[in-house]
C-alpha cells in the first residue's frame, strides 16, 4: 500500500507546524550553498543553521538536492 505524496506532503505539514518557525523550500534552496559548504567543512550545522537542518529533516525534495549538492562539493575538496 502506498501514501500518495500529497498526503505525505500535508502530514510533514502538520508536524511542522508545531514549530514556532519554518523555512520553506525556497528558503532553503537559498541558504543550500552556504549550508552545504558548511557540512562539507564539518560545521555544526544544527547550531549554525537549525531551520535549514529542520527544513532537511522533513523534506525529501531538499534533502535529495542538499545531498547531490554535498557530492558536488566533497569531490571539489580532494584530501577532505
Ligand atoms: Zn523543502
């Protein structure tokens, strides 16, 4: 059986919303660059940028991005 991703999208929504603030997708995408090189460069992140980190958590679209991202980035860092 599967969830539509609709329903799933509106799920992450309710879980959200408990928090008092949210990024949004594009948000995020603002911040990625600077939040990837971040990762990449062993930052603590969660404390450096918590609603982005929040965002990553519940939201597979950013997530995929961050992560194709953070491929980008690791490989332009030989000797990381
Ligand atoms: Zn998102």
């Amino acid at each position: 059986m599967q969830i539509p991703i609709d329903k799933l999208k509106t799920m992450v929504r309710g879980v959200a919303r408990t928090q008092e603030k949210e990024y949004s997708c594009d948000d995020v995408y603002q911040l990625l660059d600077e939040f990837t090189e971040a990762v990449a460069q062993g930052k603590d992140v969660a404390k450096l940028m918590p609603l982005v980190q929040q965002h990553l958590e519940m939201c597979p679209d950013c997530r995929e991005e961050f992560e194709a991202l953070l491929r980008v980035v690791r490989a332009a860092q030989p000797g990381a």
